[in-house]
C-alpha cells in the first residue's frame, strides 16, 4: 500500500508497528485534532522563523509543515497569521518542536496545529536553518516526503519505503486487537497470553484478597 492513509490506521497501532514516534511534548493545540500528510521540513534556530515563512511561500497543499524548531520553549515561531496563510495555502497541518502563539485563535480554527509549547513572545527573523532538507523533528528523523500521521495519542513518521511493511503489520495488529475486544464482551477476562508471561517474568504478587 503506497499510501499510509488508505487504512484509516490510528498512531497507536503504527506506533506499535514500527513508526518512528516523536516526542510526547508535541501535542495538539485542541482535543480531537488529526493530522495526515507528507511532510515539507523545516528547520529553524532557537526562536526564528524566516525559514518557515520561506517553506510557507512554496508549500504544496496537502503538505504538513514539520519544525524543527529546537525544542526551544520560550519564543514562539508561529501563530495566527502564519496559520491563517497555511491553511488558505491548503497545508494539512503544522507540527513544530518548539512553541507557538495565539493559541485560543488557533483552536477555533481548522488547522491542525501540534507544538510543544506555547509562549506570546515572537520570533526574530535573522534567518539560518533549512527548508525540505532532513530534520530531528520531536526526536525522531523527518525527511521532506515522510508520511505524517498526528492525532490525540501523538505523532507517526513513516518513510515511504518503509510504508507498506507499516501498514501491514498494523492492519495485523487491529484484526488482533478486535479479536482481544470481541473475547471481552464473550466474558473472556484473562487474555490466553498472560500465563506463559508470567512464568517467565519475575513479579512479586501477593495473596489474593
């Protein structure tokens, strides 16, 4: 399978099939946002943002703009504005490790936007950094063309020749879990692995109450 989406797959299950994983710090501004897309990468030094404005004027619509904004916490590197030309230029979503601003604006919005941080002080523009070359976006590597996959739970990168191997082993791994949920509601309590677990394991349980 070309495309990572097709299989309408959630982060956990491609997490737990192989995706590389960011940082839990990045989050989404707002409960319920998913983002989905290939990645254009940018990256920053410690609270600029002349390399995401220069991203933003050849962004493709459908891309999601990964930051690599250094982790830094303290100055934000985007906001209202910024959002707002992204989302008329068509962008999927925006993940920066580092912080954004004008935080209530956004969530009433419709951009995803997923960030570390957030801080009202902005940014400089001395310039410096990179734009659609590899990035450490929230710990993990991203290069331009990544599959992006973002929603409550975190965010997914998966390289496009890794993608096929992915999906398969999560579309494995929710056939699996359904079975595990469907066993429950049968009252099939104790799952068939956890004996053999146990006894291999070294775990002080006491009596049974």
């Amino acid at each position: 399978m070309s495309d990572l989406f097709a299989a309408g797959l959630c982060s956990t299950l491609l997490a737990d099939a192989g995706a590389r994983v960011m940082r839990a710090a990045i989050k989404p501004l707002r409960a319920g946002w998913s983002v989905r897309g290939r990645a254009q990468t940018v990256s920053v030094p410690a609270g600029d943002n002349l390399a995401i404005h220069a991203a933003l004027a050849i962004a493709k619509p459908g891309d999601v703009l990964v930051v690599d904004a250094q982790g830094y916490a303290d100055r934000a590197v985007m906001g209202g504005i910024m959002c707002a030309q992204a989302a008329a230029t068509g962008v999927a979503g925006v993940v920066i490790d580092g912080a954004m601003r004008d935080a209530a604006e956004l969530r009433q919005g419709d951009l995803p936007v997923f960030a570390a941080a957030v801080s009202p002080a902005g940014p400089y523009k001395a310039g410096g950094g990179s734009v659609n070359r590899p990035v450490q976006c929230g710990g993990v590597r991203v290069e331009p063309g990544d599959w992006i996959l973002g929603d409550d739970d975190g965010l997914i990168v998966v390289g496009p020749a890794e993608c096929e191997t992915v999906v398969a082993a999560a579309l494995a791994k929710a056939e699996a879990e359904a079975r595990r949920m469907a066993a429950i509601a049968r009252g099939e309590l104790r799952p068939a692995w956890l004996d053999e677990a146990l006894a291999k394991a070294t775990l002080d349980i006491g009596p049974a109450r």
